[in-house]
C-alpha cells in the first residue's frame, strides 16, 4: 500500500493506493503555511486513510525547489513557511514510511505523461500556467534527469520590453510575471477569470506562445500537453496558441501536438503512484 502526496502552494492531496494501480477517494485541504502544521496535518490525514492498515512506501510533489539529494525544500515562492527544511526526514516521520520527493510540476507531468493526454507519447514536455508557470521533461515515462529541476517559468521572454511594450499585458521581464494568475492578479486588480475581454485573452496565447516555443526548441517533445487553471474556460484558449505557434517556430517541420491536460486536480497524485513505483524497484 502507497500513501500519495501531492503539496500545492493552496491546496494538498493525499490519497492511499491499495492495489499499485488505482488510487481510492483523496482528502483535499488548504496546505497551512507553517512547516510544523503542515507536517501534523499530513500525519493526521494519513492516519485517517490508512484506517490501522500499514503502507510500504510514500511518494508525491511540493511546489517548490528541492536540494539535489531532494531531501531539503530549498525555495517555495507561496510555501515561505517551508522554506530550508528538512522535508524527506519530516515526511518520512510523518508517514512512517520511506518517502520519495520531487518538485509537484514534475510529479503532475509524469502524472499527464502515463496515464493523462501525453500517455503513448515518447517526449513530454508538461507546462502548467496557475498561480505560477512551471513544467518538467518526461522522457520514456521518466522524468527526465536535471541538476536543479526544471523552470521554464523563469525563462526571459521580454529583456527590453519589446515583446509588451505595445500590448494590452503590461508583462513582466519573465514567462511567469507575464501569463501567471498571480502576476494578472496583481497587475488588473482582479482574478483572471473575472476578466472577460477576449483582447485580453488573445493576447495571453500570443505571449504563451513565445514561451512554448522556447521550451520546444530545447526539450524537442513530441507533445506539449498545458494544463493549470489559467487554461480554463474562462483563460488562454489553446487553439490560439497553436495558431500563434504556427506563425512563430519554423525551425522544424511541423508542430508537436499541443493538448490540454486529461487529469485535472489530480494529475499529480497519478504522478505520484508511478513516482514511488519506479523509485520502489531501484
């Protein structure tokens, strides 16, 4: 039996795998902004799952950066709480179980890749554009290998301006500071999805394109699967993102397949299951 996490910087999942394929009913509650509480919180809810049954293994994704040896969360920009602790240990008492870390991004992507809308594809890139921007390679059902993870939200897409200066988005120096929930938030005064003029949202797909296309200009996938609640109904629509792309990347013959996410809130927790799997046979 798994115990599967997933640690958003608003929101954490967990939810138990009795059988090594299929996960049952997850509990959904508001991740505390406190290191300690979010630890307690975690414990309890396990506790309440496993119901006096014992699992073997624990493994899932926090919304931030984690030391090389992903034993310590080094940065989480809405997880300040959590930040330079020392999270495997704290998890691993929690559960009582040897645990398996990544970053959550990664985690959702593996999640798309093996059982979402990049499943049967070799090369998955995985974007997700929410309160932030982040996204993750998966190679061969695998998340590929890094120093540091992956951050192609922190990408420079507009260094001078030139990309904005004339435009309805008044967007930051980066990918993220431009097409994040938090970024429109912040400059609008408003959420996203209380802004309804279409202007806006073309807009968005153009400025998302020029992000994509860096991200597929390096990684070279066969499928870009977006997912993240600015991609909603109310959000960037994706068929003006390829339109966009198609007048952008030429290098290559033709597009990757550009999709929507299949998995919705729970990506990463399928993420997860295939996570603590692989790392359980090493």
């Amino acid at each position: 039996m798994y115990i599967l996490f997933d640690i958003g910087g608003t929101n954490m999942r967990i939810a138990l795998s009795k059988d090594g394929v299929t996960f049952g009913e997850p509990k959904v509650i508001s991740t505390p902004k406190d290191f300690d509480l979010g630890m307690f919180a975690l414990k309890n809810l396990a506790t309440e799952l496993l119901a006096g049954e014992k699992a073997i293994a624990a493994g899932g994704g926090i919304a931030g950066t984690l030391s090389r040896d992903k034993t310590k969360f080094l940065n989480g920009p809405h997880l300040q709480g959590w930040n330079g602790k020392p999270i495997k240990v704290a998890l691993e008492e929690a559960f009582g179980v040897p645990t398996f870390i990544e970053n959550d991004t990664a985690i959702v992507g593996l999640g798309e890749a093996v059982a979402g809308s990049g499943k049967g594809y070799p090369i998955v890139v995985y974007i997700t554009v929410s309160t932030g921007v982040g996204g993750v390679r998966i190679v061969n059902e695998s998340i590929d290998v890094s120093a540091m993870g992956f951050e192609p939200g922190h990408q420079i897409i507009d260094a001078d301006g030139t990309l904005c200066k004339t435009t309805v988005c008044g967007c930051g120096l980066d990918f993220e500071s431009a097409i994040s929930g938090t970024a429109i938030s912040a400059r609008y005064g408003m959420k996203p999805f209380e802004i309804t003029d279409e202007a806006f949202w073309e807009e968005m797909a153009r400025i998302l394109a020029y992000g994509l296309n860096n991200s597929i200009v390096h990684w070279s996938p066969d499928v870009v699967v977006i997912g993240g609640s600015m991609m909603k109904k109310i959000g960037i629509p994706i068929d003006r993102v390829r339109a966009h792309l198609n007048g952008i990347l030429h290098i290559y013959p033709e597009l990757p397949v550009i999709v929507h996410s299949a998995l919705e809130d729970f990506g990463g927790l399928h993420g997860a299951l295939y996570f603590v799997k692989q790392n359980m046979k090493k």
